[in-house]
C-alpha cells in the first residue's frame, strides 16, 4: 500500500504533494512502483494534528482519487468521516481506511452497502491527544480486543469477513515498547483470521531505533516491512514503495 498525503503537515512529507497534480503524479509513480493499492489521505492523523473541516478534506482528495481511478489505479481513502467515505467510493475506491475504526456516527453504514475493502485501526485518544503518556495495562491484550470488537459489529451490520483487514496502529498511541510488543505478536493477532495491515514506515520507532531522521529511514523501514510480513501481515502502508518491493521480491525468491 503506497502513501499519498494530499496534505500540509503529514509528519513525513506534508507539503511535497498537497497540490492534486502532484499527488496524482506521485500516486502513478507508486502504483508503477510496484504499490497493489494507492492510500489517499487528506486529514494528517499525525501526533498533534488538528482535525480538518469536511469540505476541506473532501476538496483536497477527490480530484485525486477521480484521476487515479481514470488511469485504472486501485484507490484507497484514508479517512474518518462518513461522508469522504461515502464520496470516496461512490468514485470507486477499492478500499477505505478508517484510523478511528469506523466508530463515528455513521461511519459503519457508510461501508455496510458496498463491497469496498475496509481497514479497521486502533488508536488510543485522538491524534491530537495519543501520545500524552499513553498507558495500557496489558497492550496486545486490549489492542487485540478492541479491533476483534471492531471487526464483530462491522460484521453484524452487514459486512462480510472477508472484507475487514485489521491494523494495530503502530504509533498510534504507542510508546516504543508498545509498538516492539505489538510486533512481536504480529502472529497472534494474524491468528485471528484477518489479513493484518502493518503501518511502520518511517516513523518515529525508527528514528528510535536507527538515530535517523525522517527523511533518512527508507533502509529502516524497509527492513521493518520485510520483518512484519514474515511475523504474519499481509500489507505494508509504506512511503518508499519501490525500495519496499525489491525487498520483497529477493526475500520471496531466497527465504
């Protein structure tokens, strides 16, 4: 899954492509790199962002998700609100991924009477508040519960299984240590029956781990893509798509 943030202040490159041609040039350029599927985000869910008005937000993602799908491109919306999803897929987006987990009013309806691909997140708090201290008592536990509650009433509302993929929200309210046992129960939660979506590219566990900053962890992040799918996940969300595929491709010819 490449990554295309039609925003100002994405934590990795808010900015580079927040006017639609460029977005839409860069979301090609990932889908001939290589991506199966491009994420197209107009809201930054990064630590300390600020929500944005729905217009806003709609404005900023459709012209790209209307032209990635006029180049045959399969689409992904990230988004919370009900009405970009509804939008979203009305123009034929393959997939929608939800960070608040498709707990807004509305929310579940708007993915109940399609057939779109849906990625179920967890987050603790809001993005303006998830890493003020985050605690957990036992956080494989609760994270585990929390997407398998998800994933029951989004299927008691009418959506099939096999469209619900689940996504632990690494940094998403998550020390470092929280996020290391999360991965390492990459296994456990790929036990539960549903593809398991890994979010880890470039983010700050791997300026933790590598000293290196954002702009500089495309070997860090790489190397924790390839180590997630073989802990179980099957899809990466990564920045650095071609780099992410080779990878790939030597790990499936060589392991």
């Amino acid at each position: 899954m490449g990554i295309v943030n039609v925003t100002p202040d994405s934590f990795s490159d808010g900015g580079q492509f927040f006017d639609a041609q460029g977005a839409i040039a860069h979301g090609l350029k990932l889908r001939d790199d290589g991506a199966d599927i491009v994420d197209v985000g107009g809201e930054s869910t990064r630590p300390g962002a600020q929500p944005v008005p729905f217009d806003v937000e709609l404005a900023r993602v459709m012209p790209v998700i209307e032209a990635l799908r006029r180049e045959d491109a399969a689409v992904c919306v990230d988004t919370m609100k009900p009405g970009v999803m509804r939008r979203a897929i009305e123009a034929g987006c393959a997939m929608v991924n939800d960070v608040n987990a498709f707990r807004a009013p509305g929310a579940i309806e708007a993915v109940a009477g399609n057939d779109a691909d849906i990625v179920v997140m967890h987050m603790l708090g809001t993005p303006q508040t998830m890493q003020r201290d985050p605690h957990y008592a036992d956080v494989v536990a609760e994270v585990k519960q929390f997407l398998l509650e998800r994933a029951r009433a989004l299927e008691a509302a009418g959506v099939a299984r096999e469209r619900i993929a689940l996504d632990p929200g690494f940094g998403f309210g998550k020390t470092v240590e929280h996020n290391k046992a999360l991965f390492h129960a990459l296994p456990e939660l790929a036990a539960l029956g549903y593809p398991i979506v890994a979010g880890l590219s470039r983010k700050r566990m791997i300026g933790d781990f590598t000293g290196r900053a954002v702009e500089e962890r495309v070997a860090g992040s790489v190397a924790a893509a390839l180590l997630a799918v073989q802990n179980g996940a099957s899809v990466v969300r990564v920045h650095d798509v071609r780099e992410t595929v080779d990878a790939m491709k030597v790990w499936m010819q060589l392991r």
